[in-house]
C-alpha cells in the first residue's frame, strides 16, 4: 500500500518536509533525526516570531561546523544575519563524516546570547559533543558581530546541564531545552542577566517533562496533518 511507504510524504510545513518513517521515529523510543528537530524549530519559530532571535536548522549547523573550505564559510554564514540577533541556537550533531546524510548518534545545543557574548554549551550526556560543539563556536564566532573581535565571545560548558536517562532521548533534550530558552528570552526571566536562562532550564527541562516532548511533537505534526 502506498500508504505505508516509509519514504512518503506526510507534511510540509514553512520549508520542513517530513516523512511516514518521522512519525515511526516519534512513536517509538528511537533517536531524533535533522528533520524532526528542524520541525520543532520551525514551530517555534512561527509561533513566537522574534527578529532578534535565531533558530538553526541542524543541517546549516552541521554545514558550519565542518565546512571544508574556510574561505567559502562566509559567503554560507552572511546570509543568517548573525551579528543582527541576540539570541542563536545551534543544534550539534556528532557526525563527523560530511558525506553521511543522518548520521551521528547524539545531540546536543549551542546557544550563544549577546547581552553577555557568551556561546553555552549543553550536553545531556556528560560533555559528549564538547569536541564538536567547541569546533562550531570555533567556526562561526567571528561572524557573531561586525566589530568585535573573534576571540571577544566565550565559550561555557554547562556543567549542570539536565542529563538523559537512555542512549536515544538527546534529541528531545535539544528540543526541551530550546523552547525553556526561546521563551525565557521572550519573557520576564530575561531581564536575570547574570543567571541567564540556567534556573528554566534546571527547572522546566525534567525526565518527565523531557519524555512528554515526544508525544507533543507528534501531536503537533498530526494535528497539522489534519489541518491540511
């Protein structure tokens, strides 16, 4: 039946495409693909617009991240208007094989804030991407702003990150712990500076509360599905 095609086409949604196999992905204890988490940002994105803010998809990111050709990184990296928002969000992936589409086997975020020019770095499982995630910010940081330094921004391993109880929810970390920040920035809460968004992030992103993003993705795409 052409229905159970894992390959078939269930939604569009801004410019995400997903997929049957994404819904299979979602119903199950399975890890997060670049679609999925691509989804969940464009969601976010839509339903609190900021010009301030940017949300990055997981393959422009991964791009930055591992472009072989530094001189052809700012001509990829200008068009994000990077020095024009206060808030970034970087999705990181472990795959180090650029000629690999969906590789890897775990995520993690990078958000950078420039109130306090600071790229942090939060890792559900115990600094595992710190390599990679040191390898982005080493990327794009002299492209955050149009004046400063490149070595002006900092670079913070968050230490008291929430942790994963499995080998396969890290995706749904990334996604929890972008929508704790999204709407810190959006909120009262961003006006605590020096805390920045740490308190939201230890209080909002629980096991619990982590294990229930997977069903409200998936409600969010059937739902979607239904409207069409």
């Amino acid at each position: 039946m052409g229905g159970s095609n894992p390959d078939g086409k269930i939604l569009s949604y801004n410019d995400v495409v997903l997929r049957r196999s994404d819904l299979d992905i979602l119903g199950g204890p399975y890890f997060l693909n670049d679609r999925i988490i691509e989804f969940y940002f464009s969601y976010l994105s839509s339903c609190y617009p900021s010009k301030d803010v940017l949300l990055v998809p997981p393959s422009i990111a991964f791009w930055i991240m591992n472009c072989p050709v530094i001189e052809s990184l700012k001509d990829f990296v200008e068009p994000l208007h990077l020095p024009d928002k206060k808030l970034v969000l970087f999705p990181i992936n472990d795959n180090d094989d650029v000629s690999q589409a969906e590789g890897g086997s775990h995520w993690s975020l990078l958000a950078y804030e420039r109130h306090s020019n600071m790229f942090v770095h939060h890792d559900s499982s115990r600094g595992m991407n710190k390599r990679h995630a040191k390898q982005l910010y080493n990327a794009v940081r002299g492209y955050m702003s149009d004046s400063a330094p490149a070595s002006a921004a900092k670079f913070l391993e968050c230490t008291d990150s929430p942790q994963q109880m499995n080998g396969y929810d890290c995706g749904l970390y990334v996604t929890a712990i972008s929508r704790t920040i999204y709407l810190w920035y959006g909120g009262d809460g961003n006006k605590d500076r020096d805390d920045l968004w740490f308190s939201a992030v230890k209080e909002q992103v629980t096991p619990s509360a982590v294990a229930e993003m997977r069903n409200e993705i998936l409600g969010l795409i059937r739902g979607l599905m239904a409207m069409k």
